[in-house]
C-alpha cells in the first residue's frame, strides 16, 4: 500500500461469470467461421463468408480481451483514499481530482459505474496488451471509464456504496483545500453539450412513419392478386405491389422497385417486428439528432439495403421490408453516440443499438417459413449506409448546435424519395391490372371463372388466333366443373373451318379422336407441340397426371417461347411440382 493510499478495499473478479461469457463469445464467433464453410441454401456463399468474417472479427477480439483478466491475479477494482485502480490501466491510479463526475447505470443483466474523467488526465491514462492495439472505438473513450460491478465478487450495492462514500470524502476534502486557499476556479468545459433528450420532443416523423407501414401493409392484404395465407401476402402479390426482383429492376428498368419494396411487408410477424424496432429507434435517436435527418438516414439506408438485397440475393428472391432502414438507423446510432461518449446517455445509446443490430447482422439462422426468409443482405447493405452517413453527418455537426445542419438537404432527399414511392403507383397499379384480368394467370391461379370470360374476350378481337382462345375458353370451364363445356366447345367447332386446324383438337376434347390419331393429324413441328400439349390437358382431365407431366415436358421442349402453349405447358408443370 502506498503512503496516500489509507483506506483501501479490492474486489476481484467473478472468475464463474467471465468464464461464461468468454465462452459465449467464442461459441458466436466459431459459429460465424463454421457458417461460412456451411453455408445455408440457396445462400450466396460469398456474401455469407463475408458476414461469418464480421461476426469473427468482432466477437474473437471481444473474448481475447477478457482472457487476460480470467487468468490475472490482480483485483478487477481497488478503492482507496488516493483514487482508483482498473485492470483497463494497469499500475496507474485514476485520483479522484482526476473524476469530474460518475453514475450508475443499471439494467437487466448489466450494472455498472461510468467514471467521466478530466481530458488531461485521461490522456495520461495507458492501455495495456491487445487493448492497446485496438481502435478506442472498439475499446471504449478513455473520458468515460466503465467499472463493471456485475462483473466483481461481492454485492453490487455494497461496492457501490463504498465507492460512493470515499468519492464523496474525497471531492469534499478537495473542495475545503481549495476554499482555503481561496484558488477555486470554474471548470473549463471540453465536453460536447447535454444532448436534448427528453419528453419536450416526440419522435414525430417515427409515428407517421409506423403509420405509413400499417397502411401499406393493409393495402397488400386488400389489393393482392392472390388470396393472402394466415393475414400474409403471396410472393406474386409483393411481386406485383412493388417487391425488388432482380430481372424486373435490372432488365425491365424496374428501378422503382427500390424506393417501394422498404414499405412493403411480408406478413403479420415482420410488420409486428419492425415497427417496434422502428419506435425503439425514434426514442434512441430522432429525439437526438431531429425528424429531418431522422428521416433521410432512414430513407438513405433503405435505399442502401434494397441494392444490397438484389445485388447479394439469390436472382429468384424477392425483398420487401423497412429492415434495411431500420438496422441502418441502429448503426448510425452506434456510429452517432460518438458525440454523446461523455454523456450519461451514450451507454443507453449504445445497448440499446447493439441489442438490435447485432442479431440482425449475423445469419446464424435462415429462418424461412412459407417461402419466406430473412434477408440479411438487406441488413448489411442498411448498416453499412447509417454508419457512413453518420459519421459523415457528425463531422458536419457544430458542437454548439443542438441538431445537426443541412436539415433543408435532409428534407430534400426524404421528400425525393417518398415522391419516387408515391409516383411508382401507377405502374404498380397497371401491372395490378394487367394481372387481374391476363386470363393465363387467372387460369393458372385457379380462378377459372375470370379465366373464362377474359378469353372469352381475347377470342373476341382477332380471328385468327380464335379457335386457340376457345379452346382455352372451355379448359377454364371444365376445371370450374361447368356443366355447358361440351356443349359450348361443340358450338365453337361449329365456326371453324373443319378442314383445317386446329379442329382435330376440338375433336379430341369432343372424344371424337383419341391422342395418336390427333397427332397423325398434326403437319409440320408447330402442328405437333401444339397437339402434344393439348393431349397432355386431355390426360390431365382424365386423372393420368404421369401421361400428361410426360407430354408437358416434350411440348415445353419444343413449343416455341412466343407459343401459348409453351406458356401453358410451363404453368402446368409448375401446378403439379407444386402438388
């Protein structure tokens, strides 16, 4: 003990509670690097290798810092009348001239004093080992210091109270010398203003956006093309409504698509979920930084999520969700508390982050259910853009200014992206309708009625491609168990040329011809697709599904693309995969 260390306590540290999380933190990075020699499927091993690299990085580093001090004998804190003493600085006491104030901080699972300290005497402070090697972002900012009593042997309250006491002695025995020597001076400030974080200001833009996301969904439910399962939308119906697809975006010039898929949701469970992760984000961090550049990180890093998403994904997926804003708002929180390190509100700023966004990054699972997975592309790809527009937004916030600047530029890019949103309604509304009434889709969608009528009306306006039209026109009929198919399919054969074709094709469906004898009949290799596909619906109808899946193949095969039915024998082969 030391001559001004008289009164001193040592508390060590809880050997059983850091064991357990060392290991908790190398069973996460492990299963990140096993991740990557075991990808999921239909997972981009590229891109899972790269989030299995991340988690590594971050949690292995995490555990190697706590190994030195499972394995030293020194206390994991010393209290005396001097100061301090922290494994964080070994053989360096932080005096309490040193401490310009501290706190407590209690939540579940975590309990801890922060020590905000003079920045002369935190530049004094020296790291030890790896922690010396590592960024002080990784590490923590040597002003504000953590002493984790959860961590130490012994009562928590106990320690603290101790704490408490001989800070108090001390800063007063501090106070009376300077009186006496009448030096007391006020305190130069280095520290960046109290942030206005309280109940004055509501995240507005955060509740308007719930909102919004509520009322799409509902819209999704109302106008999908296809009946929704359990209160969730079809895969075709977010297709339809403005999901991203890879083709549709980069071949049919889609681009839309990435400014609607972040307001779209894929069931009950993911609306449920986001929205509250977005109202945790808006009590963290609009009543910080403002609903203006609130909201354009948001958009920004939806924006970000959506190209990650198409580009990362495999080509077949399609992504909806405000996840990528989301997860890029918790990132720029992170990236955000920088500002606030020495305030008592940066470790609430950052728990309240990492227990989001940590999950959310690392693909340990892939969840999927009903054609449906978690899209983790998505995620980095809006991390990513939070963080940097953060960090970006920080360099250009002055320190005497309560919210950052350029607020007119943030309105700018969030008022752009809602008016490419809202003015990607009309082509989402065409390609509904277009939907809707395709008799091909409602033939193959199961609705066979609507089938019926629109090719009915196809049948209507060129005579030349009639009799195809009719035909179908009586397959919608029978699938709908009509009892008029026959004798409306007799009355159409009756206006076509009998000589030519397609009537055979009406006879066989009329049970006039049997399939070899329509195929003798076909001339030429268009004639024998079509016949080969008609006969394989005429082996449908009659419940040989082996027969027909057989003469689907061969006309798929040799149908030409432009063909209705090539089209057809590629809708029924995907109906009995299905089945």
């Amino acid at each position: 003990m030391k001559p001004e260390e008289l009164r001193r306590s040592e508390y060590a540290y809880n050997k059983y509670k850091l064991l357990l999380i060392i290991l908790i933190l190398i069973a996460i990075a492990a299963g990140a690097i096993l991740l990557g020699f075991h990808p999921p499927k239909n997972k981009d091993p590229h891109a899972v290798w790269f989030f299995s690299v991340l988690g590594a990085v971050f949690f292995g580093p995490l555990a190697l810092l706590l190994v030195p001090k499972l394995f030293s004998r020194k206390p994991g804190l010393v209290i005396s009348t001097a100061g301090v003493r922290l494994p964080n600085f070994p053989d360096q006491i932080i005096r309490w001239s040193d401490i310009r104030s501290f706190e407590r901080f209690q939540s579940k699972g975590a309990d801890s004093i922060v020590l905000h300290l003079d920045p002369a005497a935190a530049k004094a402070l020296i790291r030890r080992g790896l922690a010396a090697r590592l960024p002080e972002w990784f590490v923590g900012s040597r002003l504000k210091v953590g002493i984790p009593l959860h961590m130490l042997r012994g009562r928590s309250n106990a320690i603290f109270n101790e704490f408490a006491g001989v800070a108090t002695e001390a800063f007063e025995a501090q106070w009376q010398a300077l009186q006496e020597a009448g030096s007391i001076a006020e305190e130069e400030e280095d520290e960046v203003p109290e942030p206005g974080f309280d109940g004055a200001r509501y995240p507005v833009f955060t509740y308007a956006l719930l909102t919004v996301l509520v009322a799409v969904y509902t819209g999704e439910l109302a106008f999908g093309v296809e009946a929704s399962k359990a209160g969730s939308p079809s895969i075709r119906t977010l297709l339809v409504l403005g999901g991203t697809f890879r083709p549709s975006i980069v071949e049919s010039g889609e681009w839309w698509r990435l400014f609607t898929a972040p307001f779209m949701h894929g069931g009950i469970v993911h609306l449920t979920s986001n929205c509250f992760c977005l109202w945790m984000a808006g009590m963290l961090f609009e009543r910080l930084i403002g609903w203006r550049w609130f909201a354009a990180i948001f958009f920004a890093s939806a924006l970000g999520g959506s190209i990650a998403s198409i580009w990362i994904n495999d080509i077949t997926a399609v992504g909806v969700g405000a996840s990528g804003g989301i997860v890029g708002l918790f990132a720029a929180v992170i990236a955000g508390s920088i500002r606030f390190r020495s305030t008592p509100i940066a470790p609430s700023l950052q728990m309240g982050a990492i227990q989001i966004l940590v999950p959310s990054l690392l693909p340990f699972l892939s969840a999927a259910k009903d054609g449906q997975a978690i899209d983790y592309a998505g995620h980095f790809g809006g991390a990513v853009t939070g963080a940097a527009l953060s960090l970006l937004l920080l360099a250009l916030w002055p320190r005497e200014r309560p919210t950052p600047r350029f607020g007119a530029a943030a309105i700018a890019f969030s008022a752009a992206f809602v008016l490419i949103a809202t003015g990607s309604l009309w082509p989402i509304t065409n390609m509904r309708q277009f939907y809707v009434n395709d008799p091909m889709t409602n033939y193959f969608g199961g609705r066979y009625e609507q089938a019926a009528t629109g090719f009915t009306a196809l049948a209507s306006q060129d005579p030349r491609t009639a009799p195809y039209y009719r035909l179908w026109h009586f397959m919608a009929q029978t699938r709908d168990g009509d009892l008029n198919a026959p004798a409306d399919l007799r009355a159409a054969a009756g206006e076509i040329d009998q000589a030519a074709w397609p009537y055979p094709i009406y006879r066989l469906f009329l049970h006039e011809l049997k399939p070899e004898e329509l195929t003798a009949k076909a001339a030429g290799s268009n004639q024998i697709c079509e016949a080969t596909f008609y006969v394989g619906e005429w082996y449908l109808f009659a419940g040989a599904t082996q027969e027909a899946r057989r003469r689907f193949e061969t006309a798929l095969a040799s149908c030409p693309a432009t063909f209705i039915e090539y089209h057809g024998a590629r809708g029924e082969l995907s109906k009995l995969a299905a089945k």
